[in-house]
C-alpha cells in the first residue's frame, strides 16, 4: 500500500510540472490579436498589461469589468480598465506577493470573434522580485563638535511606498536610539535617509542598524554600521568615488568641517598629482583633470590639511583607491526632435568603451502617427516602434577606425524582443 502511495504521489508530480511546463502559450501564434503583454520579472507593484492589435469595440468597452477577462493563479483580486482602445489592464487591489510566480490567462474569445480553440486564451507566466535591503553610506557631517549626522540611502530591490520604508528600520548608538529622517514620500526603490542627531563622545562609538522587515530572509537584509570618531581627533573618515561622475569624481571625508580658504594643492592629491578641490562641510570633493586607464590609484592626504577650529590632521595618510572601468555606453550629443530633410544631415553621438555601436532607423508610417504617440512622445519611446512602423536601415559601425561613414539601406534582419514581450 506505502508503494502505491510513493507510486500515486510520483505520478502526480510528474503531471504537475508537465501542466506548468505547457501553461504558456506561444506568442507567435497571437500576433494577429496581441501585440505585447507583461512578462519576466516584475515589480510587487506592477499591473498586467496586454497591448493588442486592433481596437476594442466600443460596447465591450463600456462593460470591460464585467468581461472577466483574466484569470490568474494564485488569485490576485482587482479591476480591469481599458487604458486605451487597444491597451488592457489588469489593476491589483494590492500588491502581488514578492518573490512569487503567478500563471495569468486572458480571455481573447470575450473580447473578438476567434476561429481557433487555440487562440481562444492567451497564457503567460510572471514573477515579482524577491524584496531584500540594504543602506549605502554617505558623507558624515557635522552639526557642531559634538554632533554629527549621517547622509544615507535605503536601496531596495523591488519598490515600496514611504510608510512601508520607514518602518523597516530603527538605528541606535552606544545603545540610545537615535532619530531616522526620510527625505522623500514617494514610492520607490531608493530613498534618502539621515540618520540625525548623532553624538559625538570622548570615546569612538558606533552607529548601528536594526531591521524589522517581516517576510523578508535574513539574508537579504544586510547589516550596516558605521564607526563615529571621537570628540577631538581629526582624521580621514573614508574616501569614496562619485559613481555618477564617469571616475572624475572622489571625496574625502574628515572628523571634522575643513577650513575653505586653505590651498589644498599638495596636501591631497592623487598618486602625487595636484587636482580640482572643492569644499562641502567635512567632505572635501576633488576632481580629476585626467581620466586615463590607470584604475589604481593612491590617495596621499598630508599633516597641513587643517578644520575650522585650526586643527591639523596628526599624521599623513595614504590610501589606496581603485576607479572601476565604465560601463560601456553610448548618448546623443543633442536632444533634438525634428530633423530637417538634408542630404548632409548628421547625427551626432557620444560612446563609451564600446568597439562598435549597431545603428537601425526605423520609420513609422504616417498612418500610425496617432497610434504611436498614444504610448510615446516625439522625444522618447518605450520600445514599442515594432508595432507602429518598421527597419529601413541597419549598420554596424566599428570604432576602432574612422566613423565618419555614411549609413546605406539594407535589406530587413530578424530582431529579438525583450522581457517586455512585443510581438
């Protein structure tokens, strides 16, 4: 009887993962009705989307919700709204459940006459970001010689809404709390934070964080510390690199506020060489006048470095900093919309640690203008230029030689979609 058993569970098992591993259907086979839909990775937060490609009849768009046109599993409950003629959605009433995949059908039958049974609905699977957090460390500055405040911010790896983020965590020195200020309300996956407040003693003390973010594992809350220096020392902090400044950009953070009319060339430089000083509070922000392949790099900060209260730093200090290679890139050197009908037009672009960039020009018919820019502006778009037009011209240009190449038409090649899937 135990073998049966064993036997029987197998068996239905084995179903189970056949069911899911079939559940999806094949885009390609919609692509008369369905022009995109939601898929792969998804935000807690999201709504479920199909975008289609022909409009939705006007009396079945008056009674939309009543159409009960998505089925998901696990049960999500919520609305159903026409966004547009040819966009539905799908409207949680809360949101979805982290790391979960959920297995959404669509209705296509209720809302056009299909000939097929196949096609009848469409099936495609989502999943939502598994929530983990941690705190990336800012400058620490100083309110007087004895109180600081730490700059911060609250990284999140799926979004969340202000009165969600500000509970997650409490912060305590030497066992006190101390005060924890957001600087935003807005939902997000990012916020900045200033742990306030924080006292400066006779002798080094710590800030530390506790999490209380139920639901989420252990090991996706990371712990964070920062070490305070005491009352009358002046030194180096830390140094960091400004990530958003292309390795142009490091600072170095002090004990204490430094004197702003002091000459800082030859007391901090980098592997000996004088830059650009700026000063804010306790940070002093220098500048790179060159940005070589060199990635390793020492920071030299010298005794005559001094605060605003004449104190001058006790002892030299080297430290090494490593820049990490930029991520390859590339921009528009001009933001303009409307281009003029030349024979010599030129569009200009910026690319960073790339061999070759692969240009295509797409046009979009005159019929679709309207369909376009229900979805995009004249400046930007989502992506969504497959549906409304097609490739005229296609290069890859090598940028190890000469660029100043012109771009010739080419016959069509195959493209591939991305995780948000059009078709």
């Amino acid at each position: 009887m135990k073998k049966i058993s064993l036997l029987l569970v197998a068996l239905l098992t084995l179903f189970a993962c056949k069911k899911n591993a079939n559940f999806n259907s094949d885009p390609m086979l919609f692509k008369a009705y369905i022009s995109g839909y939601t898929s792969g990775l998804v935000s807690a937060h999201s709504e479920v989307k199909i975008l289609l490609n022909q409009p939705i009849a006007q009396d079945k768009m008056d009674k939309i919700e009543s159409l009960d046109l998505f089925s998901i599993s696990p049960s999500v409950k919520g609305k159903v709204v026409c966004a547009t003629p040819t966009e539905v959605v799908f409207i949680p009433n809360e949101p979805l459940k982290q790391d979960t995949k959920y297995q959404v059908s669509f209705q296509l039958k209720k809302l056009f006459e299909v000939n097929d049974k196949a096609l009848e609905a469409f099936n495609f699977t989502l999943k939502t970001f598994e929530q983990a957090f941690r705190i990336q460390k800012g400058d620490l500055q100083s309110y007087s010689p004895d109180l600081y405040f730490l700059n911060a911010e609250l990284l999140a790896n799926d979004q969340l809404t202000y009165n969600e983020a500000k509970e997650l965590l409490s912060a305590t020195v030497g066992g006190k709390k101390v005060s924890v200020k957001f600087q935003s309300n807005q939902m997000s996956n990012r916020f900045a934070i200033v742990f306030d407040s924080l006292p400066r003693t006779d002798e080094e003390q710590t800030l530390e964080v506790k999490w209380d973010a139920s639901g989420v594992k252990k090991e996706n809350l990371l712990p964070f510390s920062f070490n305070l220096p005491k009352k009358g020392v002046f030194e180096v902090v830390n140094v960091r690199i400004d990530e958003n400044s292309a390795n142009r950009v490091f600072s170095v953070n002090f004990s204490d506020p430094l004197e702003k009319n002091q000459d800082f060339e030859g007391l901090v430089t980098l592997s000996g060489i004088s830059q650009k000083y700026s000063v804010n509070g306790n940070v002093l922000k220098v500048m790179r006048e060159e940005v070589n392949t060199t990635s390793d790099f020492t920071v030299n900060v010298m005794q005559g470095v001094k605060n605003i209260y004449g104190q001058r730093l006790a002892k030299d200090r080297y430290i090494p900093i490593t820049f990490p290679p930029l991520n390859p890139q590339v921009r528009l050197v001009r933001s303009g919309t409307l281009l003029p009908s030349s024979a010599n037009l030129k569009i200009n672009f910026q690319a960073i640690n790339l061999r070759a960039v692969h240009v295509k020009v797409s046009r979009i018919y005159e019929n679709n203008i309207l369909q376009f820019l229900q979805d995009n502006s004249l400046g930007s778009t989502d992506g969504s230029l497959r549906r409304v037009g097609k490739p005229i011209a296609r290069k890859v240009i090598a940028l190890d030689h000469d660029v100043r190449n012109s771009l010739r038409l080419s016959p069509r090649q195959p493209h591939h979609s991305r995780t948000w899937r059009y078709l």
